[in-house]
C-alpha cells in the first residue's frame, strides 16, 4: 500500500462559488462530476496509481481535504492521505455477450449515488481492469474542485505526453487571490461601474458579455454603459422571471437511484457538413438532435408532445486559454428552451438556431455565476432557496465539451471511448452530456430513475434524429458554382 506523508498546513480559503457546490449535494443529486474512460489493451493497477501520483498530485486539490466552519470552507492537507484509497479497483459482475457494457452502465449509476468521504480529498478513481478486451476506468470529482473545462486540462495531463501540471505555488496563489480577484474584476467591478456611472441609462444590447470579461475594452463612453447596465437588466429580469417550462414525465422530484447511458460516436465530420448545408453552428445541430429524441421518446410513451418545451441550462465557460489549468469553478449558465414538440428536423433546428441567436449578447451566464458566488455567502438554508430559482424551471442539464481531436494514449494504451455527466441540481433530474473526441461526438444521459427509468430509451433515438436530418440535408436544393 502506497502512503503519501505530507505535514498539514494552513488551510486555504475556498472560494465562494466553489463553497456553493461543496454545499449543494442532496441525496437525489450529488455535485459529482462522473466519467468513464475506456482502454484497449487493459491498464494495470500499480502503474495507474504511480501514474497518478506523479501527474494529478501535483494539484494541491487532489490531495487536500475540506474543513468546515464558522468562517467558511478551507482546503487543508490530509495528513492520512493513501493513493489506494482514491485509486481502487473494481470487478463487474459477469454478464453474457454484450452484457459488460450494460454491467459498467450499472456500476456508473451506483458510484454516481455513492457519496464521496468527506474525510478524505473528493475524489476517486475506479479501474475495471478486465472490460471488453481491455480496462474501464471510472471517474469520481467533486464539482467544488473543479468544473469541466478545467477537469479536461486536468485529467488529459495524465495521457501519455500530457503537459505537466503547473507548479503548487503558481496553483496555490491562483486558487486563492487569484479566483477571488477573477471574480472581482470579472464581475464585481463592471457591475460597480455600471451603478454609479449609468443609472437610468438604456440603449441595445449586443456585446455585453464580452464587455463584462473585458470591461476595460469598448466601454469609453456613456452609451456603452448605457447598452450594458440595459442587457444587464433584461437578462436579470429574464433569470429572475423565467416560468415553468412543460409538465412532461421528465420533471418532478429526483429519486435514490440514477440510470446512464451512452452511445457510439456519430462522426464529427458528418455533423459539420450537415450544419454547413443548413447555415448553422454544430452546436445548433446536436442540440435540435437532442431535442428531437426527448421528444421521440416521449412519444414512444404514447405522451403528446406537440407544442410543449423543456428548458436545460447549458454551462458557459467563462475562462480563458491560458486558465484552462486553473482548478476552481468559472462557468455561467444560460437557459436555452428546446422546441421537442417539433416534429420536422429541419423547422426544428432553424428553430433551435433562432433562440441560439437570441441569447448571442447575452449577460446571463455571468449573472449566474454571480449567483452562485452569492449563494456560498449565504446560510444553507438561504442558499438552496436562492438556487431552487433555477431548479423548479429546469428539466435538464445540457453541456457540450470539446475533447482531444486525436486518439490518446495512457501507459501505452489507446483511450478509445470517453464520456462524463455533470451533476444536476435541485429537483432536475436529467443530465445530457456531448462530448467531441477523436473526430466522433458522442451522447450520454443520466436520469433520475424515478423519471426516466430507460435513458438508453432516449439515448436510442439519437443516431435516428441525425439520419433524418442528414438525408433531409442530402434532398434539399444544391447550388453549384
């Protein structure tokens, strides 16, 4: 067994917005971001923890713990910190052919209810080393620690030929003054600003989040504040206001027990073409796509769909290039209603595309993320009435991150598949996960099984969505040179 000594130290100080997702877990939905990465050949045990040890420690937040008191939440060394603790291994029950991805769904949607120890850093990894020729390997990470932007940067660090992690002290003085002062010239300043120098003003909406992450860019002249503090002022009123999105099966009070599912890669080059015929963005695409299939599913259901909508928060990072490595949470959130009662691939994604637009400017996800940084300034209590605001509108979680373009390797093994879920908050209980990877995007779903009992129901019906709308693509008129 494998034992890290390391003296303690003076606890950290965690930020706020990382203090509100310490403090949101509830038994129906733990802030957990989950993922499974898939190997072929197999991985061994020894050589993963060593790899490990070596790569994801040098990020003080893998091997500190949380304390919690009066004054907040700090990070602190964990004086009994063991690598066997957080790298364990896993056996799945025997299945018949076809069965072990089946057998590793299950074993997903266990750890995902499973609670991190509090005692110990919050996270864990958990290696099937026998899985389809090869290895799976879990992943477990609190959402206090990092979000997922960052955690792609973090975990790809392990691959072989990774870059490695940058120094504890340049972590330890951005995971402190850094996250705070981001948080400060981000988005307390601009809106300081704002109060005092353009109270009353109105105008037009356009630039406004760029303007806020860079507030010393375009921001000369009354009338650019004007325009800001108006944008600002909509989109706090839109948050504020938003109304019930429809009353289907998918929304109510998550359960004890969650369902994932995931399928296989539809190939990134076909979405592209498809999005470049119809003059819209990818994004535009997946997410009619997504639409498309909740509401297939639904219908399959004998549920009518027609003219109904679901509203899912899409996260929006809000971090730069250069601070891809910095752990931490720096992410809004913006609502995005989709149409699932269309019917027609192509009305549905011009559709999708129109409310992506409209969104385009928008100060929302900055506002959130102020939100939540609120929130962990508050008592718990105060908190989850805060955040309920979010919850009791919202069927779904949608997020779309954008992976390795080229296949990686891990202690000489191919990663062939990779697949996350974010956690959902409050009373939502349906997470949808896109993730591009080695040329492929893949979908995955978690859902509480209290709603969704089969989210390979709904996992089924993506691929055919996609057909429908590239042979549509393929029948409309071509004009050539």
């Amino acid at each position: 067994m494998v034992t890290r000594n390391v003296a303690r130290s003076v606890g950290e100080r965690m930020t706020k917005v990382d203090t509100a997702w310490l403090r949101m877990d509830l038994p129906g939905n733990l802030m957990m971001i989950v993922g499974v990465w898939t190997f072929k050949p197999g991985i061994r045990y020894p050589e993963l923890c060593q790899r490990v040890e070596e790569r994801l420690l040098r990020y003080n937040r893998f091997h500190q713990r949380v304390e919690e008191g009066a004054a907040g939440a700090v990070w602190s060394e964990d004086p009994r910190f063991d690598i066997c603790r957080h790298v364990v291994r896993e056996k799945l029950p025997r299945r018949g052919k076809g069965g072990q991805q089946a057998a590793l769904q299950a074993r997903v949607a266990e750890l995902a209810m499973r609670p991190l120890d509090r005692r110990h850093p919050l996270w864990q990894f958990h290696l099937v080393e026998d899985y389809q020729g090869g290895s799976a390997l879990i992943a477990r990470i609190h959402h206090c620690i990092a979000d997922g932007i960052a955690l792609i940067s973090v975990t790809m660090s392990l691959m072989d030929g990774g870059a490695l992690p940058p120094r504890r002290e340049r972590e330890r003085r951005q995971a402190t003054a850094g996250a705070e002062d981001w948080f400060t010239q981000t988005l307390v300043k601009p809106f300081a600003d704002i109060a005092l120098k353009a109270l009353g003003a109105a105008g037009a909406g356009g630039r406004s989040l760029g303007l806020l992450r860079d507030p010393q860019k375009g921001m000369a002249g009354t009338l650019g504040l004007g325009r800001l503090a108006w944008q600002v002022g909509c989109d706090a009123a839109a948050l504020a206001l938003m109304p019930d999105d429809s009353a289907t099966r998918l929304k109510g009070k998550p359960g004890a027990t969650k369902r994932v599912a995931w399928c296989e890669p539809i190939p990134l080059d076909e979405v592209k073409a498809v999005s470049k015929a119809l003059d819209c963005s990818v994004n535009d695409v997946l997410l009619s796509c997504i639409a498309g299939a909740i509401g297939a599913y639904l219908q399959s259901l004998g549920d009518a769909t027609r003219g109904q909508e679901i509203r899912a928060m899409i996260p929006v990072n809000l971090r730069t290039a250069e601070h891809a490595h910095d752990l931490g949470n720096r992410f809004g959130l913006v609502p995005l209603v989709l149409p699932i009662g269309i019917d027609n691939p192509v009305e549905r994604v011009y559709e999708v595309r129109r409310r992506m637009n409209a969104l385009k400017g928008s100060t929302q996800p900055l506002l959130a993320f102020g939100l939540l940084a609120l929130a962990g300034l508050m008592i718990k209590p105060a908190q989850d009435a805060l955040l309920n605001m979010f919850g009791k509108t919202t069927t779904a979680v949608v997020t779309n991150v954008p992976g390795p373009r080229e296949k990686l390797k891990l202690l000489g093994s191919t990663l062939d598949e990779c697949m996350f879920w974010v956690p959902q908050s409050g009373d939502v209980g349906l997470g949808i996960s896109i993730l591009s990877y080695a040329g492929g995007v893949q979908f995955g779903v978690i859902s509480a099984t209290s709603l969704c009992p089969e989210p390979q129901q709904i996992i089924d019906e993506f691929e055919p969505e996609f057909a429908k709308l590239s042979l549509l693509t393929l029948m409309l008129p071509w004009h050539g040179d």
